[in-house]
C-alpha cells in the first residue's frame, strides 16, 4: 500500500469485544494474570500478553508497529520523548569505553545529551561535519559503534546524503541512525536508503497537534528487542493516552504533511524575494546547497524554513515581536505556524564557536510553517517584517 493508506489502515483493525474503529484506550498500570502459572509464564516469556505498562501496553505496541510499518522497519519502540528514544538508542549500541560520531548540527537537547551526558557513562562523542564524507570516515574508529545524523538537519535544513552515509557506516560495520523528525517518513524513508535505525521525535509532525511530548526508535528486530531490554528497565515509557494520541495524529500525517510542504514552499520562496531577508534555507529553493540532494532522497521538502534577517539579531527580534498569527514559541511541526531563535533557544546549549562551526547566525530564525492558508502567514511575516 502506498504510505497515505498506511498511516490510516497499517496495522489498525476494528476492536475484538466492541468493534470500536478508533482503539479504546487502555489506561491502565497493570494488566490482571489468570493464574499465578500465566503471570510467571509472561515474566518468563514463554507466553505473549502486558504485564505492566512501563514494559508494554496495547495502545503503545499499536503504535510501535505502525511506526516499524510506515519507515519500512521489522520493529520499533515507543519512549516518553524524542530525548529519550536517543538516549536509550545509544546505551543499545554503545557501551563504556565505546566511541559515537555523529554530524555538528543537531537539536540542542541531542546535542547535549550526546556532548555532556553520553561522556559521564564513558561514551565519547566525536562531532563532524557529515557532508564531508572524508572527514567521517577518518573520525570513525574501531572502537565508534554508531553514526548519528539528522537530515534535514535542525535548525540549518542542511541535507545529508544517507545512502553514502549507509554505505561509509557498513565498510566500518557501525549502525547509521537517522533522526527523521523533520521529514517524516512522509517524505523521507532513510531504512530503504540504507539506515539501520530511525528514530522520530514524535512530539513534532508524527502527532502533530502541539499536545504531547513522545519519542519512536525503529530498527531490526534484534536491535529492537536489545533496546527494550533496556528501555523498559530504564523506564522513560510512553502514557498509553500520549501513544493514542500520536496514532490519532498519524491518520492525517500524509495530508497535513501536504500542506506544511504547500505553505513553506509558497512562504520560502516570498520570503527569498523579500528586501530585509539576507537569505533563505529551504531544502525546495534550488539555491539551496542541498537541493539536488534532497530532489533525490525526499519526496517532498517539508514545512521548516530558515532565514537570515538583515540587520542581524535586533531585526530578528524585532521580526519574532512584531508577528501576531505565528506563534513565538520552540517545537515544531505542529498545526499552528511557530517562529523562534535558535541561538538563543532551541540551540543556545551550542557556544559561540559551535554555533558559527554549523552556520547558525545570530540573526537566524526559524519558521515551522503551520497549517494556515498560507496568504495569511505571508501577510502576518509582510507586516512584521515592515516593522524592522
Ligand atoms: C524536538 C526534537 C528532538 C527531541 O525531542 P523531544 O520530544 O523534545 O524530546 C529530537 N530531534 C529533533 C530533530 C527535534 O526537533
């Protein structure tokens, strides 16, 4: 089937008991044994069924399997947040002593994570630029035990050749994991590109409505059964209302995914025209560095914009004050249009050096394009922009 049918159907069948079309919500800790033999049973594994939400739930296993279908993957897991599908993928492939690389230019709350956390455990982290294929290859070493990239990339929209990526990452037999949060498999399958893990923050464009906060990992089934080996006892574990939350979501992915690409198109390529824009990142304006890239390993080039503001950062805040239908605010991929700094918010965990090492100007904003009609959004960055 094609991905606009999966994301209704993939994996959804009309309740048992009641026939219910939209699964019921099992909001529940614990799941009641038959006998005591079942329970010991479950625990043992030798028999399917929940034991106990923190390890599984129906509305959260609906939800990891959907995922695994829509990304082309055997399996998935579902966590509490983005943040903590990453760190629990990497305490699944890396152990003390081991070695990550992963690409400059990454959320500030992974950039973090894999900066400052992963090397308290004794998980070194080495950043590099992975549109310089040279350069990754030579920061991989025997003791690295993953790549990690996000393309495109947050806040940059810089593009990122997976497939080379994937072939670099099996010559030095380490997983290549893609953070698709930006695309979404909508757009962007990197599994059938090569990758061996995906992972999403689902609080963006998979739930999409700016309610929840969640996180997926898809990957082979073995890689998945050692990573909620883990995750369970680890313990950042979904709501089952958030997990039904994001599945609801997932229905209309294809169709909002649609517009956000429609309006950012139209948005970027007024906004290249405009007088007090110094330039514009868009993976969809040919101008853009990675264009032809991403023509080729996108359907479609999503609903996150980038731009330079003339005068700098004062004309960017002037920009974020001064707008009344876009909402001033972090996150992205949701319904309403949101517009924020990354260097001084969802990037300030970057110093002066990191920042300018991965092109993120301190007059650099960034635009989720929502779904509004799109004239309106124009007219709303028209006025503001003529306040600067
Ligand atoms: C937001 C985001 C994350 C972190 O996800 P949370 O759900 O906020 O923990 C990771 N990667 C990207 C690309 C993001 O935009």
């Amino acid at each position: 089937m094609h991905i606009e049918t999966d994301v209704v159907h993939g994996g959804q069948h009309p309740d048992k008991v009641t026939g219910a079309l939209s699964p019921p919500i099992y909001q529940t800790s614990t799941f009641a044994f038959r006998d005591a033999d079942h329970g010991a049973r479950l625990f043992k594994d030798e028999e399917e069924g929940h034991i106990y939400t923190r390890i599984s739930n129906p509305n959260i296993d609906l939800l990891a399997s959907k995922m695994a279908l829509l990304e082309s993957a055997e399996a998935g897991s579902v966590f509490a947040s983005g943040l903590a599908a990453i760190f629990n993928t990497v305490v699944s492939v890396a152990k003390s002593g081991e070695h990550i690389v992963s690409d400059d230019t990454i959320y500030g709350g992974t950039f973090t994570l894999l900066k400052e956390i992963m090397p308290t455990l004794g998980i070194e982290v080495t950043f590099v630029d992975a549109t310089d294929l040279n350069k990754l290859f030579d920061t991989i070493n025997d003791r690295t035990r993953m790549l990690f990239i996000e393309t495109p990339a947050n806040p940059t929209l810089k593009i990122i050749d997976i497939g080379e990526c994937a072939k670099l990452a099996r010559d030095k037999s380490v997983s290549l994991c893609v953070d698709n949060t930006f695309a979404t498999p909508c757009l962007q399958r990197p599994i059938e590109l090569g990758a061996d893990i995906v992972l999403h923050s689902a609080t963006k464009y998979l739930s999409g409505h700016g309610d929840i906060i969640g996180g997926v990992v898809v990957g082979k089934k073995d890689f998945n059964k050692r990573l909620w080996d883990k995750g369970k006892e680890i313990g950042a574990s979904i709501s089952p209302f958030n997990a039904w939350l994001i599945l609801r979501g997932l229905k209309t992915l294809a169709v909002r995914m649609e517009r956000h690409c429609f309006n950012a198109f139209k948005i970027a390529n007024y906004l290249a025209k405009h007088k007090k824009i110094e330039q514009v990142y868009y993976p969809g304006l040919s101008i853009h560095r990675g264009h032809d890239l991403a023509k080729r390993q996108m359907s479609a080039f999503g609903g996150m914009i980038g731009f330079d503001v003339k005068g700098g950062k004062e004309a960017g805040k002037v920009l974020m004050n001064s707008v009344e239908l876009c909402t001033l605010a972090v996150s992205l991929g949701d319904v309403d249009t949101l517009i924020e700094h990354p260097a001084s918010m969802t990037h300030s965990t970057y110093n002066e050096e990191e920042l300018r090492a991965c092109g993120i100007g301190f007059g650099y904003v960034r635009l989720s394009v929502g779904l509004e009609y799109a004239d309106d959004l124009i007219d709303d960055l028209e006025q503001a922009l003529a306040k600067i």
